[in-house]
C-alpha cells in the first residue's frame, strides 16, 4: 500500500513538474512571439539609384535602425509616382517628394484621395532646379520651341518642368528621358537642353568638364506669378566645370519632403510611424555631424510647408520639445 501511495505521489510530482516546465516554456514562447509582433518594416520609398532621396532615405536607415523597427530603402520613379505608390503600394509607409507634388496632384485630381490619405513629417532639404544647355543657348527665352529633357513621364522633374515653362509663358518640346538619358541625348544633339531637379551636388552634373560645351542656365522668376519655389544658386564649389571661379548661376529650389500614409489614429501602422518619428527627430543632430549626406545640415525640422498637413505626432513632438 505505501508502496502505491509513494507511486501516487510521485506520478502526481511529475505530472506538476511536467506541467511546470511546459507553463515556463509556453511563458518563453508568448515572449518570444511578443517580441517578434513587435519587430516591423517600414518601407521608405526614394528615388532614382543616383539621385539624392536615396542616399537620404539610406541614411535613415543606416542610423534609425532599431531592434525592433527596420527601414527599408527602395527605389522610386519621381515624385508623383511615389505619391501614388504611398497611397496604393503595400508595404509603403514614407516617401520623400517635393514639395510642389501634392498641390499639383490636387489641383489636376489625378490621384483620388492624395490630399486627405497624406501627410507630411518634415521638409528635408532644398533641391535645387538646373537646366543644363548647349552653350549657345544664352537664356530660358532661347528655349521657346526647343525639345527639354524633362525627366521620366509621371516624375517630379516632369511636374516641375511644365509648371515653371508653363509660368514663364516659355513653350517647349517636353521630352520624357531620365537624367543619364538626358546626357546622352544632349551628347547626340537629340536635345537642346534638359532639366534635373536635385539636391545640389548632383552626382550626375558635378563631374561635367569646363570644356563640355554645356552650361547652366540662370533662372529669375517674375513676382507676378505665384511659383512654389524659392531663390537659390549654383556655385563654382558645387559644380567647378559649369561655373568659373566667383560666379554664381541664379536658380531656384524646391524642398524634399519626407510624406507618410496617414494610417489610422491608434493603429499598429500608426504607432509604428509615430516611434519613428520621434526616433528620426531625436536623431537630428546624429544625422548633421555624422558621416552622412551634406543636406542633412540644411534641415530645419519646425519649417512649416504650405498646402501640406503635418503628421500629427510630429506636430506633437515639436510642441513638446519647444520648436
């Protein structure tokens, strides 16, 4: 009978330590499935392989990556397209555009819902229009009738194009080629001039020769028309085969902003968004003094951009931190 009673109470030890361990190992795997639920993507969608808002959006996700949050750098087709992809792309959640896309987008309706699905967390930086020429072109007047390379067809630099020429009252021959088909069109005479709408330095302008037989053409806008776009120049700094020494083209610029899909309040997408925004403007300084793209000394995070929307915890972040 003891001997009964001992297997009785040694089966029962058993059971309960059986029981024990499988308590602690499903407590271990609710953990582990815990911390994976909470490990997330974010998609970033940029531009062109040689452009700057790739080389940007990389240096958020060199320096924001996180244990739990990745940012995924991808490729875009201009500004347009990377408004429509933040609208309709899975797995887009950010993507930097200019600034003049979304009023354009608004006035034309050509992409349903952009105005009330997009918000913006913060201008970026300035890109800097140029309008590369054959030297005998001597002014934007002399481009009245002429075939311009004006970017891919959808692109930012296509919507910026038509919409200075168009202010101007300057008509062209709008010609759809990207910004190294651009050179090799201008190369076989194909074209008389083309317009690229970058961050300066351009990787593809800055090594253009002094004896290219290129130039850039100043730009000056006339006060009586409403432009979105705002003074600026090109040096001999930045580009020392198209500018001599202490001369200055005039151009003007318009600001690379960083747009976010305007997820649900509360959502998990959301407050994925809403860390990295505070992960990005924490990390402001990061980005200036490291070893990162030139243009992040430009930022100022508290500009306010006309006809955009501020994300809501970016507002939030700003009032909290005094800017």
């Amino acid at each position: 009978m003891s001997d009964l009673l001992g297997k009785s109470k040694y089966a029962s030890g058993l059971k309960s330590w059986v029981m024990g361990i499988a308590a602690i190992a499903a407590g271990l795997l609710a953990s582990v499935t815990s911390v994976q639920a909470e490990q997330a993507n974010l998609g970033i969608m940029s531009g062109g392989v040689n452009g700057t808002y790739v080389r940007i959006a990389q240096n958020m996700s060199d320096a924001l990556d996180s244990g739990d949050l990745r940012i995924i750098t991808m490729l875009g087709k201009g500004s347009r397209q990377n408004i429509k992809d933040l609208i309709e792309l899975d797995g887009t959640d950010l993507a930097i555009v200019q600034s003049d896309v979304l009023r354009e987008v608004a006035n034309s309706k050509s992409i349903p819902g952009a105005t009330g699905s997009i918000r913006y967390i913060t201008k970026l930086y300035n890109e800097e229009i140029h309008i590369l020429a054959k030297k005998p072109v001597k002014s934007l007047k002399f481009l009245e009738g002429a075939s311009v390379g004006v970017g891919r067809q959808g692109s930012g630099t296509e919507m910026t194009a038509s919409i200075l020429f168009g202010g101007l009252g300057i008509e062209i021959d709008p010609i759809n080629v990207s910004g190294q088909e651009a050179l090799e069109a201008l190369e076989e005479d194909l074209i008389e001039a083309a317009v690229f709408v970058v961050g300066k330095p351009s990787n593809l302008l800055k090594n253009i020769g002094a004896n290219s037989g290129y130039k850039l053409l100043d730009i000056t806008l006339p006060k009586s028309v409403d432009f979105p776009y705002f003074e600026t120049e090109l040096t001999h700094k930045d580009y020392p085969g198209l500018v001599g020494k202490g001369d200055e083209v005039s151009t003007v610029a318009v600001g690379a902003i960083l747009a976010v899909f305007n997820w649900r309040e509360g959502s998990r997408r959301y407050k994925l968004l809403e860390k990295f925004t505070d992960q990005l403007f924490s990390s402001i300084e990061v980005l200036k003094s490291g070893p990162y793209h030139p243009k992040w000394g430009n930022i100022d995070i508290a500009v306010e951009v006309p006809s955009w929307k501020r994300f809501k915890p970016a507002g939030q972040w700003l009032e909290k931190n005094g800017n």
